[in-house]
C-alpha cells in the first residue's frame, strides 16, 4: 500500500519542485539548489520579505549573538550556568569562578550542555581560549583541573580515547 501511495504522490510534488539529483530542489527564482521546505530558496524568500521586516530580523538576530557572547558562547540556561559557577572555584587554578569554560570548546565541535562546563576564572578562561585541554600548554592548570574536577577527568579521558582510535 506504501508504494502506490509514494508512487501517487511523487508525481505533484515534482510539478512545483523539481527534485535535484541530491534529494534538493531547484529554486524557480535563483535556479540554485536547496533543502528548504517551500518550492523557493531560504535566500529568495528571505529577499522577497518588506525591507522593515527584514531590519526587524536582522536585528534580532543580532540582538541574539550579542545576548550569546556576553553568555560566554552558551545556551546553557543563566541558572544553570550560575549554579556551575557555584559550584567550586576554578578548576585551574583554584582562583575565584566567576565564569564557565566549555572544557571541548564549543568551536572544536564541543556540545553546549552543562556537563561540559566546568567553574573557570576569567584568566584561565582567556588564556585556553579555544584549544583542547591536551593543546593548552599551562599543564600546572591542566593537572590541577584533573585532580580536582571529574569533568576535566572525563575531558582527558576522551581526548586519550579519541587520540588512540587514529592509530
Ligand atoms: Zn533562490
Ligand atoms: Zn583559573
């Protein structure tokens, strides 16, 4: 029964989008290829929207990225951000946590979830930066963070792992 349904339907679907080779479909204004909902490209919708509209969403979305720098990078609730803060004091260093640290940074494909943040001082914060915790060269920091935190253990641990499974 699946297939003669599959079979009716593909057809009228094709006549207002016509699928790519890559499951995509071609966009009737630009001609590009895309994976949007609707016959039209993200990018021709968008540019058919009023122009106040448009400043409207831009800035939103500014508004958005600002409200995530001033987070430190996270979508992690305040809440649950504080309560990490709270929860030690800086596992590098042992300094004051007035700040968390995304122990695999969020841009080296790190997930943003509270597991993966750690109470951090703002210089310990700044000075690993974006590297991995086997690439910050502070070992002292490194290996006071691995006493102290089962986190950071667990950072280390997958690192090792993840190292191993190149050989
Ligand atoms: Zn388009
Ligand atoms: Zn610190």
């Amino acid at each position: 029964m699946t297939s003669t349904a599959t079979l009716t339907a593909r057809p009228t679907e094709s006549t207002s989008t016509p699928e790519t080779g890559n499951g995509g479909k071609t966009c009737p204004s630009c001609g590009r290829e895309h994976f949007a909902w609707s016959a039209t490209c993200d990018t021709c919708r968008y540019r058919a929207l009023p122009a106040d509209v448009r400043r409207a969403r831009e800035r939103q979305k500014w508004q958005h990225r600002q409200a995530r720098i001033k987070s430190g990078g996270s979508r992690v609730s305040r809440a649950a951000r504080r309560a990490i803060r709270a929860s030690g004091l800086c596992v590098y260093c042992g300094a004051l946590a007035d700040e968390t640290d995304h122990l695999w940074p969020l841009s080296r494909g790190g997930p943003d979830s509270p597991e993966n943040l750690v109470p951090c001082c703002g210089r310990c914060n700044r000075s690993k930066g974006q590297k991995l915790l086997n690439e910050w060269t502070e070992w002292d920091r490194v290996a006071r963070g691995l006493f102290f935190s089962e986190r950071v253990q667990q950072e280390i641990s997958r690192l090792i792992s993840e190292e191993s499974a190149t050989f």
